[in-house]
C-alpha cells in the first residue's frame, strides 16, 4: 500500500506542476493542453483524482470502522490486509488506463509482439536452472511491467515533457519577439529548447520508468520474499517485469510513430533481452542481495546502487541512441536500409546497452554458482540424515539440470503426462529442501516459509505417488521410495 500510494503521490505532484505551467494559448484548457496530446490523459488524469476521493472519503473511513469494530485479533489483521490491497489497488488503478489503450486499442500490433515477448518470458524463467519460482510470481511481474510500470512512466513522460516545454517556450516567443530579421536567434533558441526539452525526456524516462518497474520488483521481494534465493531470484523478477514493460512500450511505439518494421526489429528481436531487460534485471539483483543481508541497516544500499546503475543506464541509452543516430548520419551518409537496419541499428544497440547485458548476465552466472555450491552441500546432509527425502543416489542427478530434464522426458515417453508432471514436482520439492537448509544454515530462514519437516513430508509423499507409475527399473534407480 505504501508503494502505491507513492507512485501515486508522485504522479498527482507532476499533475500539479503541469496545471502550474505556463498556459500556450490565451483561452487555456484544463491540463493546460495536455490532453490534447494524448485522448487518454483525460481519462487518467480524472481517474487520478477520483482514485485519491475514493481512497480518502470511502476506503480509509471505512477500513478504521471495520478494523477497530472487530474484537478477533486475526479477523483484525484480515480486514487490515483486505483494505490494505483495496487501496493499493484503487491507487494504481488510473495507471492502466495509458497501456490498456495503447495495447487493446492495437490488438493486431499486439498479438503480433505477443510470440517473441512469449520466448523472451519462457528464457526468463529457464534461467533458474535450480530451484525456480512458481510461474505466477513471473506472470505477476510481467502484469506489471506492461501495466502499471508503463502506464506510470508513459504518463509522467508525457507530462514532463509538456510541462519543460511550456516553461522553456518563452525562449523561442522572446525570440520572434525580437524581429524577424533575427532568424539566427530565432533558429538557435528554437534547438536549445528542443535539446533541453529531449533531455528532460530522457532523465524523466530514466528516473520515471526505472522507479516504476523498480516498485513491481519491491512488490514480489515483499510478498514473495521465500521464494528469492539469491541475485538470480531478484534477476528472474526484475527481467520479467522488463520483458512486459517491453511489449507495452512497442506495441506504443508501433502505432505511434514511424518506421514500424525498424522499431519491432530493434525492440522485439535485438534488444528483447537488452534495454528494459537488462535495466530492471540489475534491480532485481539489488533486491536477490537484500534477501541474504543480515544487518537491516545495510538493506537499503544495494537497493539504492542498483536502482542509480538502472536509472543512469537508461538515461545514458535514450541520449546515446540519440547522439549516434546524429552522428551515424554523419559518418555513413545515407546507407541501404537492410544495411542500416540489420548492422548498423543493432550494432549502436548492443554498444549501449551491452555493458548492462554482461553485467546481469555475470550476477546470474556467480548466483547460479553460489546455489549449486550450496545445494551440493545440503543435498548431500539431507542423504546423511536417511530421512529417505534425498538419497545419495539421487544428489548427483538433483545437482544436474540436463540429466534431470533427461529422465523427465523418458518417463514421459513411458508414463505420460502424469508421470512427467509427478517427477517434475519431487524434483521441485526436493531442492525446495535444499534451498532451506541453506537459508537456515545462513541465518536467513523467512518467517513465511514452510519448515524443513513439512517440506521432507511433502518429497516423501510425492515419492510414494511417483511409486504408483510405471517406472522402468533403470528410472527406479534414481527415485528410491523409502518403506
């Protein structure tokens, strides 16, 4: 709830800011204009205020009256937590009112987008080659990545840059003011407005965005917070909500502006995995390092690098990608249009925001090898103990995702679905077993996670369901049922 009403705050402050700008035309009209660049600000700005009335006059009077009437300490907290969501939900509500829009008022544009955003979700996913998050937290991030995030970054993009160039205009009107025979002046305060107005854009598309996905990401740490490991977590999370920040934007700028073929090649193929991706995923990582931070007063640090490493790339791709398509222009003249599309956009792409692949991609790598490291260690005690959940013969499969998907897929072929479905699970119980033991040897065991004893029950029931297909004996070997 506090997140949202931050987002929300911080949304209704640039509202005001552009009521107190300077009018362009004599008559004026509410928002000054605004709405006039966009249908949709209409309905989000009215939304935004109706939003705050419902909250303040409904939602909060009548939370106190409920929460204090009732007498049970747990029906308490669960009209508490009820009305917490309410008005959570009510906050962020006129968020969606830019993408759905953008998205639903282009349903071919979109189902076009929706393959390769799909692939770009399924690699997300894969990227846990351990243990991995239940889907719905990824599909929840996704949501919010091309709803909320976008809808709360397009609106403030839109609004700042509105806002910058009512109060910078008076360079050009003093300018014409001066005579026509100052067509220089004229000339030179009409680009140094335009410059300042696109960096203001970019710094706003930074910083707006970049905070957006950001709160997506602090959403599913706060709820979700026993099914982070470690960065590669944080990195899943903080990517997913990319990828759908991603398709909202592009299905935006396809309907939008010009040159539409170069636009779904550079956002849907070159840089799916880049950009909104990368940014985001450097979030999620801040988060996956707070999870296994002991001192509280710490938390806030890697938090606050990674949304500065997010936010000063993001700014640092919009002005670079703006400074190289003026210089490109420059050194290469007019090139052929494949050759400009297929060599020289992606390769000005993967120069800016290649760095912040890399460096994502390596946090995966090392958390990648930190879980390995420690499931090796806590799958071999859990075999030593002879609870029978995890036994020696089954640590090195366990440790080995290729050998794991390969069993899988032969008890497929000899068992059916449900008997791939039934493997896939105790594999997943299994390392659930793993991971908390390694929390708990961390000292950071969440309070909303199962103990180990509920976990190594449910792996010996999942064994004794798997013990009723029909396993051939070589595929027996490695799911020994205790007795």
């Amino acid at each position: 709830m506090l997140i949202a009403v931050l987002l929300s705050a911080a949304m209704a402050v640039q509202v005001l800011i552009n009521l107190a700008s300077p009018k362009v035309d004599p008559a004026g009209t509410s928002l000054n204009g605004t709405m006039s660049l966009l249908p949709a600000l209409s309905v989000a700005f009215w939304w935004l205020v109706t939003s705050w009335i419902v909250v303040l006059a409904v939602l909060v009077p009548l939370a106190v009256g409920r929460v204090r009437t009732s007498r049970d300490p747990g029906e308490r907290v669960r009209r508490a937590r009820f009305f917490h969501l309410a008005i959570a939900a009510v906050l962020v509500s006129p968020f969606c009112v830019y993408p759905v829009n953008s998205m639903f008022g282009h349903v071919p544009l979109l189902l076009l987008c929706l393959p390769t955003t799909a692939f770009g979700l399924w690699t997300v996913h894969r990227m846990q080659r351990h243990r991995r998050m239940p889907f719905r937290i990824a599909l929840f991030g996704f949501g919010w990545g091309a709803l909320i995030a976008f809808g709360f970054g397009g609106l403030m993009n839109v609004w700042t840059g509105d806002t910058v160039n009512r109060f910078l205009l008076h360079r050009v009107t003093d300018a014409i003011d001066v005579g026509l025979d100052n067509f220089q002046g004229l000339i030179k305060a009409t680009q140094e407005t335009q410059h300042d107005v696109m960096s203001a854009g970019f710094l706003s598309a930074g910083v707006g965005e970049e905070l957006g996905k950001g709160a997506g990401v602090a959403i599913v740490y706060l709820l979700c917070r026993r099914h982070f490991d470690n960065v590669v977590s944080g990195i899943v999370v903080g990517a997913a909500v990319g990828i759908g920040f991603n398709l909202a934007e592009t299905v935006d700028y396809l309907a939008t502006t010009a040159g539409g073929a170069s636009q779904y090649w550079a956002r849907q193929y070159v840089g799916l995995m880049g950009t909104h991706v990368a940014f985001t995923a450097l979030v999620g990582a801040g988060f996956g390092v707070v999870r296994q931070l002991g001192d509280p007063r710490r938390r806030w640090l890697p938090v606050a690098c990674a949304l500065v490493a997010a936010i000063g790339g993001h700014f640092t791709f919009d002005a670079g990608t703006r400074v190289y398509t003026t210089l490109s222009a420059e050194w290469f003249g007019s090139p052929n249009d494949y050759v400009s599309v297929l060599v020289l956009q992606p390769l000005g792409m993967i120069v800016l925001f290649g760095p912040f692949v890399v460096m994502y991609v390596l946090l995966l790598r090392r958390g990648l090898r930190d879980q390995l490291a420690a499931l090796r260690v806590e799958l071999a005690a859990e075999a030593n103990t002879g609870f029978g959940a995890v036994t020696p013969a089954e640590v090195s499969l366990l440790l080995r995702p290729g050998m794991r998907w390969w069993l899988r897929f032969r008890t497929f072929r000899s068992g059916g679905t449900g008997a791939y479905r039934a493997l896939a699970r105790l594999h997943a119980a299994q390392l659930d077993l793993g991971m908390q033991r390694w929390h708990r040897s961390r000292s950071e065991v969440d309070p909303g996670a199962p103990d180990e004893t509920v976990l190594r029950r449910r792996v010996l029931e999942l064994k004794h369901q798997l013990a009723t297909v029909a396993l051939s004996p070589q595929q027996q070997s490695f799911v020994e049922v205790p007795a």
